[in-house]
C-alpha cells in the first residue's frame, strides 16, 4: 500500500488542476479517468523497473541508512563525529512554500499540511504572509548547522547549495549570511561559485523574481 501512495503521490499535481509544483494555480484539465489511469500504470511501470535496477546494487544498500527527521535536531539519529560528507541545500529565503506547493498531494494522503506548513523554514508564508524579520531565517539556518557540525568529522567536507531571497523588499545575502553561520560553527570556507538565479528559475511565477539573485555553491571544510 505505501509503495502505490507513492507512485499515486508523484501523479496527483500532474492529472489535478494544479498548475505545476512550482506554481499553486488552477488550470483546465480534461484527462479523465482512463488517461488518469494509464497515467498511474505508467509511472508504475517505470518505477518498478527503477526498484529492479536499484535491487541489484543490493549489497550497497544494505550498508546504507536511511532517516526522516528535523534536520535540527539530526543527532536525535546520526552519531556525533560520524558524518565523511555533507551535501545540501536549504530553502531559498522568501522563495518557495514547499508545503503549499506539495498540499494537493497531502490531502489526497490524508496528511497534515498545517504541520508542514509551520516546521517549514525560509517559505514565503512566513516572510511574505506572516512579515516574519530575516533574523528568523538566519537563527534556523544557525540551527541546521550547528547540527550538521556535531555529526560531521574533522576535516570532512561540506558543499550547501542556496540561494538569495528578498525579506521585506531587501535582499538577503545568502552567501554572506551562509558563510558567517558556517565559520561561527568551525568551518572554513575552501571554494564557492555562483549562478544568476534569473537564468534558472524560470519555472517561477515571474512576481517572485528579482534581478540580482544568485544561487550559491559553498564548500566548507570543519577545522
């Protein structure tokens, strides 16, 4: 049962009227139930196929964990000091409402979308609706890696991918702010690079763009 929710999962926005995951507007959608169907047979099909291909990597698996949980609260799982490589990407501050784009499909689940809603940190329904200071962004992010260090080793590595977002019409730095947080925590910046966030996410509502945006690639080094 929750292998079909899953595959049931990826198709909802797809066969909905939800425009796409990056924009929570209505369209006009005429698939009716025999194209939902052979919709939901196909991406059964293909993730069948992935399960088989992924099951004869087996022994590699096995030797690999898996955890669901608060990333501020990481070593409620991982071991301190267990950790050889880090590789993430917070939220874009401001940017993206992960639990509104994602609602449709958790009502269909019979999830709770408001528990969602209010863990979620850096989304437009707190610094747009709820006009929340940046300050509260910097204090989660300081959370995250704070923990993200306990479990890292010594001289391990850590790439974070993320971009700028605008707070009450300013721009937050997210490559100034990023790197203040990371060296406060033990770790020293060793390379970083940088695209026009313009160029990328044209997927977004145009009302959300705002020229100078970029997206970060920061490699941190704990000393």
């Amino acid at each position: 049962m929750l292998f079909c929710n899953m595959v049931f999962s990826s198709i909802i926005n797809i066969v909905s009227n939800q425009e796409s995951d990056t924009r929570y507007v209505a369209k006009e959608n005429k698939m009716d139930i025999e194209s939902i169907m052979h919709t939901f047979g196909k991406k059964m099909k293909q993730t069948i196929k992935i399960c088989e291909q992924t099951q004869r990597d087996i022994d590699v698996l096995k030797a690999s964990k898996a955890y669901l949980l608060d990333s501020r609260h990481a070593t409620m799982k991982i071991k301190k000091d267990s950790v050889d490589f880090i590789m993430t990407s917070p939220p874009y501050p401001n940017t993206y409402d992960y639990y509104l784009y994602h609602k449709h499909r958790m009502l269909w689940l019979d999830n709770d979308f408001k528990n969602s809603m209010n863990l979620e940190i850096g989304s437009r329904h707190e610094f747009s609706s709820k006009k929340h200071p940046p300050s509260n962004f910097t204090r989660d992010l300081h959370e995250i890696m704070s923990e993200c260090n306990k479990v890292l080793r010594q001289e391990a590595k850590a790439v974070i991918v993320i971009g700028d977002g605008v707070v009450q019409g300013e721009l937050y730095d997210s490559r100034l702010n990023t790197i203040s947080i990371c060296e406060s925590v033990g770790w020293r910046l060793i390379d970083s690079t940088l695209n026009d966030l313009d160029d990328i996410s044209r997927s977004f509502n145009k009302n959300f763009r705002y020229k100078g945006k970029k997206e970060h690639i920061l490699v941190f080094e704990k000393v």
